[in-house]
C-alpha cells in the first residue's frame, strides 16, 4: 500500500507536566519527529502560571476558549476566544491563566517545541 499524502492524528503525544496543565502535541519532535513545526492543543486550569521564558522557536496561540495571560516586556496581553497571537522567538515571555476557568487553545510553534529550546527561568 503506498503512503497517503495526509496523516490523520488520533493519537496525539500527552506530554507530562506538573502543573496540571494539558498539552497534547498532535505533529512536532514527540509524535512524528517533525523538527520544523508543533501543533499542540492545550489546556491551561485555572489559576495556572509558568515562569518566565525566552523560547528559540516563534510561537503562535490561537485561544478557543476561556482567557490567556501575557506577559511580554513591559506589556500585559490578556487574549479571548477566537483572538490570537504570534510571539517571535527571543522574546521574554510569561504565559498564565489567572481567571476561574480553563483556557483552551492551540499553540504552533516554528521550529517544532522543545524543552531545550524553551530556556525557562529557575
């Protein structure tokens, strides 16, 4: 049988975390081996927050529901369903859901994630 010219995703990659955040990459270095691109479907709980951050990948976030949190340089963004951002790489960043409800989204990141691309603060 020759290779289709699609995948389907039906088994994303959980990736574990402690924070009770869900991250489920669909395409990146976890699931196919894709270096170039991650697609990820996250889900932030409430009152969840990472450190700060200066990722080497350009990230994209397109929010589906609920509130993120951003804190870029001096700027605090706050974004809502159906908004989006895109972050360059090498900029300081700190993601967070300070609201009462899950945030879900989907997160793109150009090259593909990678914990030793992320470079987050102790």
């Amino acid at each position: 049988m020759a290779n289709k010219p699609y995948k389907v995703q039906k088994s994303p990659f959980v990736v574990p975390t402690t924070d009770g955040k869900i991250i489920k990459e669909h395409f990146g270095r976890a699931t196919d081996g894709n270096t170039q691109l991650s697609v990820a479907h996250m889900i932030a709980p409430a009152g969840w927050s990472e450190p700060f951050q200066t990722p080497e990948f350009d990230e994209y976030t397109f929010i589906i529901s609920g509130k993120k949190q951003f804190i870029i340089g001096e700027d605090t963004v706050i974004l809502s369903a159906g908004e989006s951002i895109k972050i360059e790489k090498n900029t300081r960043v700190q993601y967070s859901n300070p609201y009462t409800e899950p945030c879900i989204y989907i997160a793109i990141c150009l090259p593909a994630f990678s914990m030793d691309l992320v470079n987050r603060e102790p």
